[in-house]
C-alpha cells in the first residue's frame, strides 16, 4: 500500500465526509446506493439487539454474542461487494475479540458498559439512511428537502447524546471499580479504552460536522447554526449528565430523587457486583 492510501482514512477525518454530486451512470449511482444500504443494514442489526438488550428480552452477554455474529455476518457481505479491506479486517477482529472477552466469568460486571458502547449504531444507522437523501441519488430534489433535514437533525441529537454518555461512563466505572472494589487492571484497560474511543468520537464528530451553508439556505442559515450549535451541545451535556448521575446512583441510591433502572441481569448494583458481594 502506498504512503497516499496509508494516509487517506487520516485525511478525510480531518477535512470532513466527502459525498459524490454526480455520477457517471445509473450503475454507478445504484452502487453508491447498494453500499450505504448495506451500512444502514449493518448498523440496523446491532440496533436490534440493542432493543432486545433494553427489554429485558437478552442480557449482556447475549447481546455481545450477537454482536459477534452480526460481525462474521458484515465481513461475509462485505467481502462479498468487495469493500473488505485490512483496516476492516483490524477492527473486526479487535470488537470479536473484546466481545469474546466479555463472555468470561470475571468480565460478568464489565460486559452492560461493552453493551452500552454499542448504542453508537443507532446514529450511524440513521446517518445511512440520510445518506441516501443526498440529491445526485435522486430520492430528494434539493439539500433542505424536509426528510433529509429531519434525519440529520435526528442523527445529531442521538450522536451528541450518544457522544457524551459512553466515554464518561467507561470513566466513572474504572474509578468506581479502582476505589470501590480495588480492581486495578481492569480499570487501566478500561482507561485507555475510554481515551481510545473519546479520540475516535472526536475525529467522527470533526468528519461529520456540517460545512457552512450546507444545512440551511443563506437567509436562515445564520439562526440554522445559532440552534445547531445550541442543540448538539445540550444535547452532549444531557449524555454526561445521565452517565454521572447513574455512577452516582450506584454509589448513594438513597441521596438522589430518581432511581437509575440496571440491566435486568444484575441482581445487586454495580459496585456490589464488582466487589463480589
């Protein structure tokens, strides 16, 4: 591989998405359809288990076993379409084995925060389907058609949200677990872990961010940016906000006013079950 390719995926986080105004030929812009279709579907089946998850229907370990064959399945299909590559390849390998991980006895109180890292393929599912909006496809005359402004503005709402509850949370667990339950290795790797995904969101969120212009026409696209900017900070600040008051609820239920509901597989809290109580 050249040193351009190498640094590609590099400098596209760095000066954002690059989306296709015009194609070729049908075959062409069908492709570039097929390709987001199968994203929006990828990322659909991690949604589902998710709400399986969320209802009580599968614990966290299930849910990861899911994950895991929803993985083999995307390297199939992607293999299959020829967009299998080694950077794909390091990462599916790397989230099987962290979801295997998670499978043993000792992770039991680990495996709902991998759960709950997973809830990024909600945005990202919703992103693929505002991909298809773009206008060269055809299925939406202009920029500001209202379906492709309703899904951005719902991506950037969960992303944010999403965004700003899972890497706090990682966080404020490794502490829990450090200074509740004197658990030192799994709080370092879950430190770094943490670091690793805070730099990957803050890459996507520089990628994704909209250009100037680009979400609203030029008489409102000043007042556009005003409440998108107001939106999507809020929107971080609720997620901090819940992943700290959950880790707060673990440690003082009887101090605070709301109850935080644990998954359905934990009999005691978190720190409890950490401690091996």
């Amino acid at each position: 591989m050249s040193a351009s390719a190498s640094r590609a995926p590099k400098l596209l986080l760095k000066k954002g998405e690059v989306h296709k105004e015009k194609f070729d030929d049908d075959a062409e812009r069908r492709k570039e359809v097929h390709g987001y279709l199968i994203i929006f579907f990828c990322n659909a089946l991690s949604c589902v288990a998710l709400a399986l998850y969320v209802t009580g229907q599968i614990d966290a370990k299930q849910e990861l076993q899911l994950e895991i064959l929803f993985l083999v399945f995307k390297c199939i299909l992607e293999m299959a379409t020829g967009k299998f590559g080694w950077e794909l390849m390091l990462h599916h390998t790397a989230m099987i084995l962290g979801f295997a991980l998670n499978q043993l006895p000792s992770m039991e109180c680990w495996a709902w925060i991998t759960v709950h890292q997973q809830l990024v393929h909600v945005p990202f599912a919703i992103r693929a389907l505002w991909r298809l909006t773009l206008p060269a496809l055809g299925y939406v005359r202009t920029e500001f058609s209202w379906r492709r402004r309703g899904l951005i503005n719902v991506f950037w709402i969960s992303w944010m949200l999403t965004v700003g509850y899972r890497t706090p949370l990682i966080l404020a667990n490794c502490v829990l677990g450090f200074y509740g339950a004197s658990m030192l290795w799994p709080a370092v790797a879950g430190f770094f872990m943490a670091v690793t995904l805070a730099s990957l969101d803050r890459s996507w969120t520089k990628a994704m961010w909209p250009r100037p212009g680009s979400a609203a026409g030029p008489s409102n696209d000043s007042w556009h940016l005003f409440w998108f900017h107001v939106g999507t900070r809020s929107m971080f600040v609720v997620g901090f906000a819940y992943a700290c008051y959950s880790v707060m609820f673990d440690v003082m239920p009887e101090r605070l006013p709301v109850a935080i509901p644990y998954p359905a597989h934990f009999e005691t809290p978190v720190l409890h079950c950490m401690a091996g109580k």
